[in-house]
C-alpha cells in the first residue's frame, strides 16, 4: 500500500525497475498482501517517555562512590563488568534485550524544547512545526484504511506538525478503558442518517470556501465511525488479560499503559507512546527516585519479555527516553538535593526491531562530568530510529509551503547496535 507521503509525481519517468515493482506489487494486490507492509515486515514502535528529563545517574550510568554520585549505588547486570543503577533490579537482569546509550549529547535543556528535539529530531525556532516521529512512522508504515488510529499516545504528546491530521495522535488520559465517547447506545442507522445530514450541512460550508477544512472533519468522522464500530476497540481495554499479567506489569496507571501498548501494536497500530511524567527531580531526588523508578523497572521488563515471548520484540522497536540529563553534581538544596538540568551527556534505552542487545554505546568520566567516548547526537538516534523502523532517513517530506524536509537532517545511525 503507498501512504498519502509517498505519492509519486506525474512528471518522474516510469523506470524498468519501478515497472517490475508495479507488476510484482499488482500480483500481490488481489491476495490482499502490500508489497510495502511485507518490505517493512510489520514494524512497530512504543515509545516510553519519561518526562522530565530523569537522571543519568540514577539510571543507566551510576557513579557510585565519587562526590558527584550522591547516595546512588550500583548493582551488577545480566552483561559482565556492566553495572546501573540500584533501582533497577528487573532491568539489570534483562539487559541482553536492550542497548544502552551513554553518551547523548543534546542541545537543549529546557523542558519544551528539549521534548520538541528528542520527538521531531529537529530544534524549535524554524518556521515550520516539525511532526512527532510517531506521527512520521504512522505515515510511513501506517494503513489509511485500519478501524484503529496508526499513533497511539497514552497521555500528552507533541503533534503532527505540517503532516496533519491524517497522521495526528490518538491521545487516550487512562489506559485500560475505552477511548472518551467512543461507547454509544445509537443503533448504527441512526448513526448513518446523523452523517448523512452533517455531510449535507458541510456541502455548503465546502461550497462557501472551505472545503479542505470541510476534508478534514470528514475524515476524522469517518475514522471516529470505524473506531467506534470495529472489534478491534476491545485493544483498548483489558478484558481478557490474565489477572497475574496485568500484576506483572504493576497494577498502576503506567503499567497497565505499557500493557495497552502491547495490545495496540498486536491489533496493526505502528507507534505507541507511553508517558511517565514526575522526573523533574530537582529536590528530594534520592527519595523520589524509588517509587518512580520501581514502578517503569517493572512495567518495562515485563513488557520486553512480554514482545519477545510472543515474537513481537524482533519487529517491535522499544525506546525509554526522556528529553536530557541531570547534572553531575548534586545541588545544594539541602536538606533534599536533587539535580538540574543537562544535555551535554546522558542516556537512553533502545530494544528489539533488529537492535543488539547486550551492548552499551559511549562513556562517561569517573565523575560523569565529561563525556569521554562516542557522542551520540539526537540525529545519529532518530536515523537509528529510521533505521530499525525500516524507514528512508532521507525522504523529503513537503511542508504546506512546498518546502522539502527530509525525515532526519543529518547523522548516522549507531552503527554498533546495529545487526
């Protein structure tokens, strides 16, 4: 299937190449097979996003024992002479799925930048409002015709920028219920005839000159009917999880996220994001750093090795990020110190989608003041991203303009955790 951002333009020359693609293309088309699904093999994202910006040191980089690692210890991983953070006991044993960057470097410290450059790869200050990955990867790989939305986003996320609202988030608050209003007692005719008559209504708005507005809202209707009407809605909700599963992912609004998440993506949905806010920790961070890190340590473990028991790890690519670091050095809040702001150096987690695990990418000094070793930028991730996603990097996406943006402007992927 050929997404709205791949429309071939009429003055570009039919090759021999892209004939033989047609003929092979229209030979699958009536066993209801897509040569561009089966290239792409399914890929799915979810994107965990601990918003906030948590601590390199408190997670996946301790420096315990120096004056800048605070009360933090570390403790041993499945991976030899390989150490994190003491608040994550179940993560330490699932290491072997996942690759650990070290050395980001971003460029922006500030929380609403920094969220805008870690989602669209981009800084903020150009005139353009650059879109969500999850809203490139739902154009991407996404299916225009599917009854369930191709971006999911479980809590708050940026939009789908100039891309619009074809591929905009689905933003649910709770997960494990179904979406706002999307239960109704109309019978089905009822519904039909309420649209016939909003369609009447809109011809002559359309006709009064608003007719791409017009588009839109039909769009988004006819999803909303779909959705509303399709079994898969049943994604959504739990019904029919075993109880001891939902216990393993921890019986908490995130949790029950993640297990959402892994529904989502089972039912056909491309990209699904999952926030934990709460990370802004700049007082009592040796205290608030437990219950949130305890409740993401088991949410995510689970939901590795919830993928990879049921072949979904190796098309699906699991992100945990938030938009920077921490300071080394503690503050001197006393008496409850935390960490500031930092993006000359901190971390992240990357897992399935054909991503080695077991590896850790870049280093940091004794103290994690410096970065000593392989400095990741944010557009060596998001071709990473592409990468494992089975996108092309490179593709020119067009603003409302006519301007041509490519996917990611710049950067290699992280050639060592790659297969």
């Amino acid at each position: 299937m050929t997404s709205f951002l791949q429309q071939r333009s009429p003055d570009v020359p039919v090759t021999r190449r892209h004939a033989l693609g047609l003929s092979i293309a229209s030979l699958l088309a009536p066993l209801g097979l897509h040569a561009e699904q089966l290239k792409r093999q399914q890929r799915s994202c979810i994107l965990v996003w601990l918003g906030g910006a948590p601590s390199q040191m408190e997670t996946w980089d301790p420096k315990p024992g120096t004056a800048n690692g605070g009360e933090t210890k570390a403790i041993k991983t499945a991976l030899p002479g390989i150490s994190i953070a003491e608040h994550w006991p179940r993560m330490a044993k699932a290491l072997r799925q996942v690759a650990i960057i070290r050395s980001m470097v971003g460029k922006e410290a500030a929380h609403a930048r920094g969220t805008y450059h870690l989602h669209t790869g981009r800084r903020m200050g150009t005139p353009e409002k650059h879109p969500n990955i999850g809203s490139v990867v739902a154009g991407e790989l996404g299916d225009v015709n599917s009854d369930l939305p191709n971006f999911v986003s479980i809590g708050k996320t940026l939009s789908s920028g100039f891309l619009g609202v074809n591929v905009a988030p689905f933003v649910i608050n709770r997960a494990g219920q179904l979406p706002a209003n999307a239960a109704t007692a109309v019978t089905s005719p009822r519904v039909a005839r309420r649209l016939a008559l909003l369609k009447a209504q809109d011809a002559d708005l359309s006709a009064a000159g608003a007719a791409a507005l017009v588009e839109e809202h039909r769009v988004l209707y006819e999803r909303a009917r779909r959705l509303m009407t399709s079994p898969k809605l049943k994604s959504f909700k739990l019904d029919g999880e075993p109880a001891a599963r939902q216990q393993a992912y921890g019986k908490n609004r995130f949790g029950q996220g993640l297990l959402v998440a892994r529904r989502l993506i089972e039912s056909g949905v491309p990209f699904v994001e999952v926030s934990k806010g709460g990370w802004d920790m700049h007082n009592r961070l040796f205290t608030r750093i437990k219950p949130a890190a305890a409740e993401v340590d088991r949410g995510v473990a689970t939901l590795l090795a919830d993928l990879k028991q049921r072949g979904l790890l190796e098309r699906t690519l699991v992100i945990v990020a938030g938009e920077f670091g921490r300071t080394p050095k503690v503050n001197s809040k006393t008496p409850a110190p935390g960490r500031d702001h930092w993006a000359r150096n901190f971390n992240l987690l990357l897992a399935g989608a054909g991503i080695q695990g077991g590896r850790v990418v870049g280093k940091t000094s004794t103290n994690g003041q410096e970065l000593v070793d392989r400095a990741v930028s944010v557009e060596d991730l998001f071709q990473t991203i592409c990468h494992a996603m089975k996108i092309d990097a490179d593709k020119e996406l067009y603003t409302p303009g006519g301007r041509p943006l490519k996917i990611v402007d710049g950067g290699k992927p992280i050639s060592e955790i790659l297969g």
